[in-house]
C-alpha cells in the first residue's frame, strides 16, 4: 500500500483501521528474543500501520503481559 493510500485509510487517526495480528506477534515475538537476550528493545509504531499508534502499542503491551 503506498502512503498516501494509507494516510487516507487511517484519518482522522482516532481508531484501529485494521488489525495486523502477524505484525503484532512478531513484534512481541522479538522484543522477548531481545529481552531474553538481555538486550533492549525499542519498538516505533507508525499510525500508518493499523491507524492509531497509541492503540497499536497498548495492544503490543496487553499481549507482552500475558
């Protein structure tokens, strides 16, 4: 998807246009290979991924917890 494609997919920004749930186990996939390693991790989150990055992260950190 290009990205003017998905800026107007995601605007105004306000709600989760769609989940990505293979990008998101993945994610959490790697920060606990990184964790376990004793490594840091850093995870930057776009609104352009499922189009509210607040939401996408709380998501991530829901399923780090579990």
């Amino acid at each position: 998807m290009s990205y003017e494609a998905a800026k107007k997919r995601a605007d105004p920004y306000t709600t989760i246009v769609e989940d990505l749930p293979q990008m998101r186990r993945e994610t959490v996939q790697l920060v606990r290979q990184a964790v376990s390693e004793g490594r840091h991790a850093y995870v930057l989150v776009n609104n352009r991924s499922e189009g509210n990055a607040p939401l996408t992260v709380q998501a991530l950190s829901e399923m780090l917890r579990t």
